[in-house]
C-alpha cells in the first residue's frame, strides 16, 4: 500500500462524515482518463475503486456528469484509494444528482433565499435566474446513469451473497447457485466497466472472463 505519511494524518485529522454509495465517475490523471466508482464520499474528499488508479501523491481531477473538482490522491491500495478535494465547495447531494445546485455568494437552499434578500434590501447585485428546463427529459447522461444502476444490480446481488454465504446449510445445497451468483456479479462489473470506458473496444478486450468476451466479440 502506498501513503504519504503526513497526507494521510492531515487526511485523517479533517476527515469528514462520509456517505456510502456507489456512483460512476472518471478520474482524469497524468493525461489518462480512466472510469472508476465513489464508493464513499464527503465534501472533502472520497474513496474511489477501479482497475487502474494513480499512486499516491498524485494530482487529479474527478468528474460525474457535470460535477468536477480538482483533489490529490492520499493513499492507494488494493484496487481503492482515498482522494482529498481542493475546495468543500460542493456538496455530497450534488455529487449523487451529478449536478449543480443554484447558489448565490455561496449559500444554498435557504440561505441563498436569505442571502439573496439580503442583498435586495443593501441594493446589491442579483443572481441571473437559471435558464427553465425544457419538458423533455434530461438524456444527455443517459449513458452515465446506466452504468450507476448497473453497479446498483451488483452491490445488490454482492450483499445477497454475502448474507447466503453465512449459512453452512445454504453452502451445502446451493453452492452451484452461490457461484452462478457470483459470476452474475463479475458479469454486471465487466459490463459497467466497458459501457463508462472511453473506449469500449479496448475495455472488451480486456475482459478476463473468456465466455463473457467471446459472446461480446461474437
């Protein structure tokens, strides 16, 4: 595992509550851009999977739709690793909607009303109101939002067998069912891998289970 000993301790010492989730994004590092999943998340930092990460100490840029900041990565291992943002400017619920809330000098929610009042009464510059959203739903991210419920299908199925695999009786008479429970879950893994990459060719070639490959290829 590799760490930056005093990153790590500042990490710590200003680590801030954490949400578990499970959301697609890509980390943009070193001219690679590669897809990874939030597997946690605060306003200060994450915790991110997938195939190929940046060591430690390196400068990123993590994006989700239109959400994206800067951040360095504290630690790596095993797959995973920790990245502390450059700003708290954006909050854990944006992250999830993959995009922006209104601010204003900011302030959100109620206290961008507040604010906003506030500077009606000093006679201070206003916001410009948003643009009014078409009818038509949103399907510029349709991509991106199907490979989020993609890895949803596979925590869920990840959880189902672990609580199976916790009864030896279970183990005894299902265990060709308890494997073919797994390898759904490899299959939905490989699948939300190859639909967020940037090049899916390369991301089916890269499969290592050889049945899934040569029915993708076929």
């Amino acid at each position: 595992m590799y760490v930056d000993a005093s990153m790590a301790a500042r990490a710590a010492k200003e680590r801030q509550p954490r949400k578990n989730l499970l959301l697609a994004a890509t980390i943009e590092a070193d001219g690679l851009r590669v897809p990874v999943r939030i597997r946690n998340l605060s306003e200060g930092g994450a915790m991110v999977d997938g195939s190929a990460l940046p060591r430690t100490g390196t400068l990123l840029t993590l994006t989700r739709a239109e959400i994206e900041v800067g951040g360095r990565v504290v630690w790596q291992t095993q797959g995973r690793c920790g990245v502390a943002f450059d700003t708290t400017a954006i909050t854990v619920d944006e992250w999830v909607s993959g995009n922006r809330v209104a601010s204003f000098q900011g302030h959100r929610g109620q206290a961008r009303v507040d604010a906003i009042q506030q500077a009606v009464r000093s006679g201070g510059e206003l916001p410009a109101e948003p643009a009014m959203a078409g009818a038509a739903p949103d399907l510029a991210n349709l991509g991106t939002r199907l490979v989020e419920e993609i890895y949803h299908v596979r925590e869920l199925l990840d959880r189902l067998g672990e609580r199976l695999i916790d009864d030896p009786h279970v183990i005894a008479a299902h265990m060709a069912s308890l494997q073919n429970l797994d390898r759904a879950s490899q299959i939905l893994d490989h699948l939300g891998a190859i639909l967020g990459a940037d090049d899916p060719a390369a991301a089916v070639d890269a499969v290592a289970m050889q049945e899934l490959r040569a029915r993708l290829m076929r």
